[in-house]
C-alpha cells in the first residue's frame, strides 16, 4: 500500500495549541529545500511537502485521528486481509497450476501403470466395506492411505471456507469441495486457478448456520487429527512385507498409483492455505510457528486448524438485518 508514496508523520500538536500564528524565525526559505504553506488552524487542512515527484505528508497530531475515506479504508484492508497477489503474478500462477493440473489428467489416463484392473475394483469393494467377509485382508498402508484420503477433503474445506472462497468472478468454492470427496486434488486444482483473492466478507449469522459453525467447530478439528494421527501410525507399525506389498500396487495398480499422487499433491498444497487462513484471522504472529509444521503431510494442517483462533476472535461483517435496525 506504501510502495509508491512516502509518508512521513510530523507532529505539529504542541506548536498549534501555543499559538497557531506563531512565525519561526530559524524556519527560512532558504534553509528549506522545498516549499512549505502552513495553514491556520481554522482550516486545519495537512501540510504537504512535495519534492521531486514524492508526496511527503505532515499530519497533526489532532488530524490522525479523524477517520479516513472508509472505502480506501475497506478496500486496504481486504488487500492485506486477503493475502492479494499482484495481477501479472497471479495470473502467471494460476497458468503454471493450469498446466500441473492438464499434465496431471493425461498422466492419470494414459500413462499412470493398470496391470492390474479387476483387482482395483476389488479393492475399492474391500474398502469401502461393499463385500462380506471372505478372508482377505487388505494391505495395513493402503488401508491407512485410503482412509486418509476421506479426512483430506474435511481439512479442506476447514482451510477454504470462508478465507480460501473467490471473491472475484462468483466462483463457488464449495462444489469443487464435494467432488473432492471422490477425486481428491484432482477436483480442487481447478478452483485454485479460478480462485481470486480477497474473499467476500463473513456475516455473524452465517458464522452460525452449517457449514460454518461445523468446520469452525474445535470438536470437529480435534476428531479429525486425533483420525488421522491413529491412520499413520497404523502405516508406521506395517511391518517390511506390507510396504513392499505397497510398493507392488503403487508400481502396477492405478488405483493406488493414483491415490498416492493424489495425497502428495494435497500434501504440497496444504501449507499455502494454512499460511492464507492465518493472514485472514491476523494470526500470523502467533501461529507463525505453525507453517514449516503444515508441510508435515496432512497432521500439520489438522494441527493448525485445531488450534487456529475462531473466526468470531476477529472482525467480521455484520448481519444484513443487523444493520438495516441500525
């Protein structure tokens, strides 16, 4: 906001209350290297120096605190809030994720490994507890991996609503967050190239309507860590054959060749979106600790959401009907 103007704070308050009209004999043209005008204090307008181009504002001590144009005001603060990156940048970044994602489709379609298809399918039945109990157990990491990736889309959508929604172009954040419930980072790169920061402003009585008051919800951020911490050390006590028996479905079964890709790109996105909820709850400060833990895969943002302050700990916009009583 002050990259192209200098602003220097002059305090005038003691000279004005003495004598307004007081003359300072050591204050000459020519010891100034520019012009000065000193209004009176009936017109209490800011001094201003102007020099080569560069605005340099005076301000009394009594003129800072009257309020500022309060759509500046509001459009500064979504800036900063918002996290808004510069136009060239930002489009830049969401073609380079463009092209991630259309590479990421070809690779999933022709060239991921399917040795194996009619296992996959048996899988996907064992996993989802769609076949009786017929003696095969399946493997302890890919049941850990697969149960994990349906609390990957719940840490989401905690991250995405409301700091993460679009404000720009009507983009809905929360379908592309029900399809990843099924196709994971494969239907979520897509709203992170239309995605256009500052997000719209949060009502107090939507803070208290679904799904807000769920994702928002301590208990909600604790069942999920507590889930998802109990999946990996489920991973880590698989013995030496079941990650080698893993290793043989990642080299030749698309279903978990996929589902692997698809938790290491969640994984690599996650700590963006930590650091972008953070700056719109102002917890940059104190939860500044918290990002090199986000890039820990998937129990470092399910930390951060459960212990991030509550949206209601900082400035949200009043209800519509609130206001039309004012």
């Amino acid at each position: 906001m002050f990259a192209h103007t200098t602003l220097i704070s002059c305090n005038f308050s003691s000279i004005h209350s003495q004598n307004p009209k007081i003359k300072l004999s050591y204050l000459t043209t020519s010891t100034l290297p520019l012009s000065l005008q000193i209004t009176n204090a009936r017109s209490k307008k800011i001094p201003q120096f102007i020099q080569r181009g560069r605005l340099q504002i005076c301000r009394n001590s009594i003129d800072t605190q009257k309020p500022q144009d309060p759509d500046l005001e509001q459009e500064d603060s979504m800036k900063i809030d918002g996290g808004q990156i510069g136009g060239g940048g930002g489009r830049t970044t969401s073609f380079l994720i463009f092209l991630l994602w259309g590479g990421l489709m070809y690779y999933v379609f022709n060239l991921a490994p399917n040795q194996t298809p009619s296992t996959d399918m048996y899988l996907v039945k064992k996993l989802c507890y769609l076949t009786g109990d017929d003696g095969f157990q399946p493997n302890q990491v890919i049941v850990s991996l697969w149960n994990i990736m349906g609390l990957w889309p719940l840490v989401y959508s905690m991250l995405l609503m409301p700091s993460g929604r679009s404000s720009k172009g009507s983009v809905p954040v929360f379908p592309f967050l029900i399809l990843s419930c099924f196709l994971g980072a494969y239907a979520l790169i897509p709203y992170f190239v239309l995605w256009r920061p500052p997000p719209p402003a949060t009502e107090e009585s939507e803070m208290k309507r679904w799904p807000l008051n769920f994702l928002e919800s301590k208990l909600t951020a604790g069942v999920t860590f507590a889930a998802g911490l109990g999946l990996i050390i489920y991973a880590g006590l698989a013995t030496g054959d079941d990650w080698k028996e893993y290793l043989q479905y990642f080299g030749g079964s698309r279903l978990i060749h996929v589902t692997t890709i698809d938790f290491a790109l969640l994984s690599t996105f996650a700590p963006f979106w930590v650091y972008n909820d953070m700056t719109a709850r102002k917890w940059n400060d104190k939860g500044f600790w918290l990002l090199p833990v986000s890039l820990i895969p998937f129990l470092g943002p399910a930390l951060y959401v459960l212990l991030r302050p509550s949206l209601s700990a900082v400035a949200v916009a009043p209800s519509l009907s609130a206001s039309k009583e004012d």
